[in-house]
C-alpha cells in the first residue's frame, strides 16, 4: 500500500460520476476492430478502436487513482490490481482454454502447435512481447492465423496498470497539484519513445507498452485537465467552442484517421489520430451540472450502452470465430463473415452473463483479494501444465504417417532458398546464382518473383545435364512488371523492389542469355498496368535474348493446401470433416493476366506464354493432393515435387532444343 500526503487541490470527487458516453465510446471502439477483423470495405483500419481503448482505460484508470490519493492520501496498489485481473483475468482464461480444446479437434496438429505457444504466453499477459520478439508482425498474413493475436492488446493494458499507480503517486508526492504538466511532460516523451521505436523496429513500437504508454497518459490528462476546471471555466469555455463541436472534432479525427492509416506504417506518427480524436470525444462528452452535450446523448442511447457493456467479452471472442470460421469454412464470403460476427457476439454475450459479470459483482466474486491472487496463479500455473502437456502430445501426433507427409510439404521448396538465393525483400542486391555446367555453351536465365522460383525444379530438370547453364534471379514478392507497386507487408511503395529489378534487367542485357523465363504472381494490376509494365520489361531485353517465356500465373486455393489436408486426415479422427481439400476457383483474373500477356507477345517475334495451369488444375478444378501427389505447398506456391513432375509439359511450350 502507498501512503501519500493529502494534496489540497483541486479535489476530485469522492466518486466518479458514470459517464454513459464512455460506454458508448467503448462500442464504438468495438464496432471498429470487429469491422476490421471481418474485413467490412473501408473499415480494414478498423484496429485503430484498440488505440480508443487505450486512450479510455488511461482516462479511467487515472481517475481512479487520483481519486484515491486525493480523498484518502494514499493508493493499495494490492486492491487496485485485485480489482483489474478480476476485471479481465476470468474471461480471458474462459477464452483461452475453450478457443484450444477446439483446436485439438478442428486445427491439424502441426497448426496446433503455434497456437499452444500462443496460449502460454497469453495466460500470463505476455503475448505482445511473444509476438514483438518473434516478429509476427500484425500486418502480415502469417498472423491472420494466430487464434490469440488479439490478446496482445491485453498483455500492453496489464503491464501499463503495473507502472501506473507508482508512477502516479511519484507524481503526486513530487508535483503536487501540478498533474498536468507532469502528464503532459510524460506523454510526449513517450510519444518520442513510440516514433522512434518504429523507425528502430515497427514491430517493437506496435506490441510493446513503452512505445503505447503516451496513449494511456493522453487518456490520462484528459482527465486532469478537464476535472480541474471550475464550473465557471467551464462555461467560459463553452462559449468559445462548445463541447459538441470539440467531440465531433475528434469524431472526424479518427474518421479521418480510418481513411489513412491503412496504407502508412502504424503506429508511428499516425497514431496521433485516432489518439488525439479519442482525447476530443472525451473532452467534448464530459458532462456538466447542467446539461448532456449532443454528442454524449448520441453515445448514450440504449444500444451503444449495451455493446459498451459487453465489448470486452465481444473483444475476446470476436477473433478467434473469425479465424476459426475463414479457415475451417473455407471462405470469407459476406454472408460467412456476417455469420461468424452474430455467433461471436452470441458467445460474448453468454461470456459476460455467466463469467464475466458474475466474476466482477456476482456470486463468483472473491471478497479477499489474497485468496483471488493465490487462486488465479494456482489456476495459471495449472493451465500451464496442461498446455505443456498438449505440446508434448502434439509433437507424437505430428509423426504420424497421415500428418507428417503434410509437415514435409511445407518445406517443399526450390533448392534456390537453401542456397540463399532468393533476395530478400529490404534490400535491392542482386544475387545470380548459377547452376549446371558454368563453361556451357548455352545459358538460361530464370526471371521472377516467389511463383516464377517455383518452377526452377522444372527448369532444372530440363536444362541440367545437357550443354547449358542456369541463371536464377529471383526476389520474393516483386513482380516483374514496371509498375509502383505497393507492398502491404511493408505498407509502403516497393522501391527495393524496383532497383533489383533493374539490375536484373541490365544483367541480362549484358549476358545475352539463349531463353529468359519469367514468372510472376497474380498481382492485383489493372489491365494497362500488366500490359505496359510487362511491355517495358520485354522492350529492355527482347533485342539482347533469344527466347523469352512467360509463365502466365498459376491458379491459387482459397486455403492452404498441406494446413488443409492434415486438417482433413485429422478431423476424420473425429468427425466427418465439413469440407474437401479441392476447389473451382476464380480463374477469370488469371485467364485475364495470360490474354494481356499474349497480346503483349504478339508484338515480339521471340516473346511467347506458357500455361500451366491446365496440368496444375485440370478441367479448372484445384486439389491440394492429386494421385498421391501433394501440389501445393501453401495456398499459392507449387511443390518443388510437382514443380519437377511436370517439367517435360512446360518443356513442350518451348522452342528449345535442351541437348
């Protein structure tokens, strides 16, 4: 317990007046993330609402303890955080476990895995820094499958409440009344800290608490600031700008904010917005003695009071249904996704009704804190033995014949990778990596990104052991096609990808290779992009190769081949599985991609396409395993095995002689 002196003024209320606008702000906040999660269109920054939260619970939470150490001299930091693992300990253990008995049974073993290791970290708040210091960044695909992402939000929240109420009471024995300036002081700095963490490591300055604490003491000063004006400074204020119009100014703050922080690097400088607009909305809201301003009558109205009510339960589930739903059904369509958002919100309602509340002000409450503190590390360290136990049993399952062909296909690769000659994608360098007879008369160049490397097995097979040498450039996630192109992993222009590219370029003039392949993924240009961006690159080389090929892209699953048949062999164990491993996809966009090629082609005399996708998908219909044959190593990218399998096919579209 933290014993203060009593400071004089101002005096904040004995009790905080409930302000139902912060409620509806919480549902707000809400309704975002989910949005996002469930990729509405024009919602996909939705993740801001979490920056919303943040900004609340400083607003709150400073509060409280301000309260304390105004009215009774003194913060019981063991209440305090009584009070917030009773607040969010219950349900999120309630989550953890039923979200992994489920993945025993829906999940292939090798998927359980990861989600094992997430949850460890998650039982004890530690997430973020799991996923800050494995660089699972949260705007890479490869998180999109992580059932407990989402609680890494929770991990920032817990560690922020553990350097609050000392910080605070520093404050206050050193500062005195002067809270603001100390706040103020400790936001920007930290504010400093996060623009400076994310130009070191953006992953650092998204997960970890030191780069978001400025958020919580934003939240923080507002409280400050605002509880400290007099009733006289108040209405003087009004009359200059009324509280509406600063609300509202917040509101199109984080609008605006929705519309431009899905394409920048967050969080960065950009998270002033949504900070800045949340710090409004709380400013304008604040209810005076004498009236509700409109924007807190909006905030107010029934139905944002009760999604505010259950937003953290709805926080909790919502992520995990929507992993479960996209990848168990197999699709993302409207009516999936609006499905699985109802059965989430279904199910936090049920966890709010029968955990939750109950554990906050029902009979499941604990009345000692000591016993809650005793019981809740008894119960973690519990689970966490039963978590080591399922890692143990998965690492036995994954052996087994009908899981272990399926772990090996993911590993499936061009030997190109294991030579390190794939460019990797922050850098420009060009690496030529060569194959087969170096003194050879002839030479092959292969030209592309990560779906043009994986048909070197099948170009290896043609061209090795006859009178040619083998070139490979590649470089993962960089078309071969002139055009700016945005990468939403580095959510930015790919520049490093333009450099390479030419260089690439002017290698292959100066060598005068026989025959150049090209391969490129289904990039999501519009018709003039493919044309002239392909145009120039073919214009760069025609006159200095003798054939060139372009591979026209490769048809994909909606779902990742190998995760999807261990899964299928897996759920048999148990029940009949909901969906089969093959799928009639899209093809206009690629059908599309190989006319504008062709059309291209047409005007080089030595520029032709290959098409592989009739023997990767015959009669239009892709499986992840054919005959025995696993095709796909993820959902996009062949197996080296195939890739090497059909290599007299692709070898047939050419006007090469290979002896």
């Amino acid at each position: 317990m933290l014993r203060l002196l009593r400071i004089g003024e101002p005096k904040i209320d004995r009790k905080m007046n409930h302000r139902e606008d912060i409620q509806g702000l919480r549902a707000f906040a809400i309704l975002l993330v989910v949005a996002a999660h469930a990729k509405i269109p024009g919602l996909s920054a939705g993740f801001i609402g979490v920056d919303m939260f943040f900004v609340i619970s400083g607003y709150l939470i400073t509060g409280l303890l301000l309260n304390e150490i105004n009215n009774d001299g003194r913060i019981s930091y063991g209440e305090f955080f009584y009070r917030r693992v009773k607040r969010l300990l219950p349900a999120l253990i309630t989550m953890v476990v039923i979200v992994s008995f489920a993945s025993i049974f829906l999940l292939a073993p090798f998927e359980q895995d990861r989600q094992a290791l997430s949850a460890k970290y998650a039982l004890i708040w530690l997430s973020n820094f799991y996923f800050a210091f494995t660089h699972v960044g949260y705007f890479d695909t490869t998180s999109e499958t992580d059932l407990f992402l989402h609680t890494w939000s929770l991990g920032v929240e817990e560690q922020f409440y553990l350097i609050w109420p000392f910080l605070l009471a520093a404050i206050a024995k050193l500062a005195g009344s002067r809270h603001s300036i100390s706040l103020l002081i400790f936001g920007m700095l930290g504010l400093l800290l996060s623009i400076g963490m994310f130009h070191f490591n953006s992953d650092w300055a998204f997960y970890l608490m030191p780069a978001r604490a400025w958020q919580f003491a934003a939240g923080g000063l507002m409280f400050v600031s605002y509880t400290h004006f007099k009733n006289k400074e108040i209405r003087v204020y009004e009359r200059v700008v009324s509280r509406d119009t600063v609300a509202l100014s917040g509101f199109f703050l984080v609008l605006i904010a929705l519309l431009v922080v899905e394409k920048a690097g967050y969080p960065g400088l950009w998270a002033l917005l949504p900070t800045l607009g949340t710090c409004l909305m709380l400013v304008g809201g604040r209810t005076g003695r004498e009236r509700k301003s409109l924007f807190s009558r909006a905030l107010s109205v029934p139905l944002t009071q009760w999604i505010g009510k259950i937003s953290y339960s709805w926080y909790l589930w919502h992520w995990p249904v929507l992993v479960f739903g996209f990848s168990v059904l197999e699709s993302d369509s409207i009516l999936v996704r609006f499905t699985l958002v109802l059965f989430s919100l279904l199910l936090a309602l049920i966890s709010y009704y029968f955990v939750e509340a109950p554990a906050r002000y029902g009979r499941l409450a604990f009345k000692k804190s000591r016993l809650f503190f005793l019981g809740s590390l008894g119960l973690c360290v519990g689970l966490f033995g039963i978590v080591g136990i399922w890692q143990s049993n998965i690492k036995d399952w994954n052996l087994s014949p009908k899981q272990l062909p399926y772990i090996k296909a993911n590993n499936d690769l061009a030997r190109i990778y294991a030579d390190g000659c794939d460019g990797w994608i922050t850098n420009h360098n060009l690496i030529a990596c060569s194959y087969g007879k170096r003194d050879a008369s002839k030479t092959v160049y292969l030209l592309g990104d990560s779906i043009g490397a994986q048909w070197f097995p099948a170009i290896e097979e043609l061209f090795v052991g006859n009178d040619w040498n083998i070139v490979v450039l590649t470089k993962s996630s960089c078309p071969i096609i002139d055009e700016d192109f945005y990468y939403a992993r580095l959510n930015r222009i790919y520049v490093e990808c333009e450099g390479w590219r030419d260089a690439a370029l002017d290698l292959i003039v100066k060598e005068k290779p026989e025959a150049v392949f090209i391969g490129n993924t289904r990039v999501n240009f519009n018709e003039e992009q493919w044309k002239s961006g392909t145009d120039r690159v073919i214009g760069k080389i025609a006159g200095n190769v003798g054939n060139i090929y372009i591979i026209q892209p490769t048809l994909a699953l909606p779902f990742n081949g190998p995760y999807c048949q261990a899964r299928w062999h897996w759920q048999n164990n148990f029940f009949t599985p909901l969906k089969s491993c093959s799928n009639y996809p899209d093809v206009k966009h690629v059908t599309n991609i190989g006319d504008w090629l062709r059309s291209i082609a047409m005007g080089y005399e030595n520029v032709s396409v290959i098409d592989m996708n009739p023997y990767l998908c015959p009669d239009g219909v892709c499986q992840a395993e054919r005959d025995g044959v696993i095709l796909y190593r993820d959902q996009q990218h062949i197996t080296a095995s195939f890739a090497k399998s059909v290599a007299e096919q692709l070898g047939k579209q050419t006007r090469i002689e290979f002896n």
